[in-house]
C-alpha cells in the first residue's frame, strides 16, 4: 500500500541521485542538477518497463519534450522500480518489438525503490511504483501531484495546462480558474477582503409540541363548540318519516347517546390526558354523526 503523507504540494521535494539512461547512455541524475540549473521538473514516475500503458505515455511525453524545455524550462523525467539496464534495453529495442524505439526522456532506475518510497508512491507489495505525476518548481517544492489509476495513462495537454497555470500564478501573482489555459485572464487573489457586517440568521418558529396542538382541540370538543356541530345545528333539524318512535339514540333531542358511557360523560374527572384526550375523540365522532343523521332529517322533509 502505497501513501501521499511524506510529500505535500508547497513543501520541498525529496532529494534524490539516481542512475538514468539517456539517449542510450547511462548518466547520473538528481533534483538538484535541474533547480540549480533553474529549471522546473515534472517528475513521472510508471509501474514497469515492457509493459503495455507505460510506453504510450513515454513516447507521447518524448514527442513533446522540446515544447516543455524550450518553452517552458521544464524537464520531464521518467523513473521505474526497473534496473538501468531492463530500462536501456526497453529504450533500445523497436516499437514493433515491444521497445520504446529510442526516446529522449530520461529513464531513472530506482531499483532499491527508494526514491519511489520517499515520494510516497511504493506499492510495497508489488514493488512497483504507482502511476503518479509530481511537478517541481525552480525553488524545489512540490507544486502539484496527480496520481492514476495503473491502467489509465495520463495526459501530455493536462501537464502543460497545469505547469503553464503554475508558472503564470508565480510571475503575476493571479489565480487561476477552472479550465484556465495559457493566454487566459487570471483572478486577482491579493484585494481586501471586503467586511459588509455581521451574519443575519432569521428567526426559525420552533415546532409546536403535541400537547400544544392538542389542548385547543380538546377545548372546543369539551365546549361542545365544535365547526361541525355548529354547521349542524344552523339547519332546522326535521325528524325522518322513517323514525317512527325511534329516536336514534337521542342523537336529534340532545340526549347523551349510549355509545358514551356515564363515566366518560365527566371528562373533568379522569385522572389522565391520554384518557382525555380519547373521550373528546370519542365525543368528537358522536358529534359528527349527529350532524350527519341531522342532514339526512332535513333531506327527507324537503
């Protein structure tokens, strides 16, 4: 498992002498050799040589190489956990068969893994490094990181875009938006910050409790001034042709129903809300069944 915690963008780049093949040659390499020269690094380190995403972007950083030296003094520079000489022969041996066909990117070895190890991108199980990308400045620390997938090569286009967004926020001092590209507007990140007041927070009415919605309910059903039965009683209640002796359980001549037993008639005394709360339900049903068979009188009449 490989981690990032050992390097950070804004703080110094890990040190490193390596051993690298260069056009065919093997030289000796090193991170001070390019910010002593003043000069920016990209640093790209793949998981392995012979393989079959490494070379695609090898080659395709090598094609390009001059519009990062001479336009940008910057070097890329390619390292493998491979030895000096796997990597000089891959470099070596045609396209066709599998080679790199001759680049001109330096190829570092890191054999030991040690550099990979200090950059924080050793998988240590594997022993190979992880497809990351690191770009240095003049001044040696480390300005960005960028970390692939093993099988996701990176892109020529998106280094240059960031190196040129970088080099263009340390000569003018200007940040650089989203998707920003050479030859963009920067945003000017130095202006006061501009204090307009304090933070206005607006009132939020906390939620009525259950027994606050309750209680005005309860009120009006034990009033006996509930909307229904006051709708009710406005229309002249007429008993039904059909009755004929049958009062309906009182339900037209005020009388208490049956259906409420005598001991739920006195809300006032019992003991809990809950209880209370179930007569005024109870009473509450009473009421608009009253209203109901008082309408239907009035139908009938008519």
């Amino acid at each position: 498992m490989a981690t990032m915690g050992r390097v950070q963008v804004g703080k110094p780049a890990p040190a490193f002498n390596k051993v690298a093949v260069v056009d065919g040659k093997f030289k000796e390499i090193s991170l001070s050799a390019y910010t002593d020269s003043n000069h920016w690094l990209i640093l790209v380190f793949f998981p392995k040589a012979w393989s079959f995403i490494c070379p695609t972007e090898i080659k395709a950083f090598s094609a390009r190489l001059e519009e990062f030296i001479y336009s940008r003094s910057c070097a890329v520079v390619f390292a493998s956990t491979d030895n000096e000489h796997c990597l000089k022969a891959w470099n070596a041996t045609d396209e066709m068969e599998g080679g790199l066909g001759g680049v001109h990117v330096p190829l570092v070895s890191d054999c030991n893994r040690q550099m990979s190890r200090d950059y924080g991108v050793l998988l240590e199980d594997e022993g190979v490094a992880q497809r990351a990308l690191f770009i240095i400045d003049p001044k040696g620390k480390v300005r960005n990181i960028t970390v692939n997938d093993a099988d996701v090569g990176r892109s020529v286009g998106e280094a240059q875009r960031v190196l040129d967004a970088l080099m263009f926020k340390d000569e003018f001092g200007e940040g650089c938006p989203i998707d920003w590209k050479k030859g963009d507007t920067g945003i000017d990140i130095k202006g006061p910050t501009k204090i307009e007041g304090p933070i206005e927070i607006p009132e939020v009415q906390a939620k009525k409790s259950w027994s606050d919605w309750a209680r005005p309910k309860l009120t009006r059903a034990w009033s006996g001034a509930s909307m229904t039965s006051t709708v009710s009683n406005a229309a002249a209640p007429v008993r039904p042709a059909y009755s004929r002796g049958h009062s309906h359980s009182g339900l037209g001549s005020g009388n208490h129903s049956p259906l409420i037993s005598p001991g739920k008639r006195s809300s006032h005394a019992i003991g809990g809300f809950e209880q209370q709360m179930a007569e005024a339900m109870e009473q509450q049903r009473m009421e608009n069944m009253q209203a109901m068979y008082q309408n239907q009188s009035v139908g009938v009449a008519n």
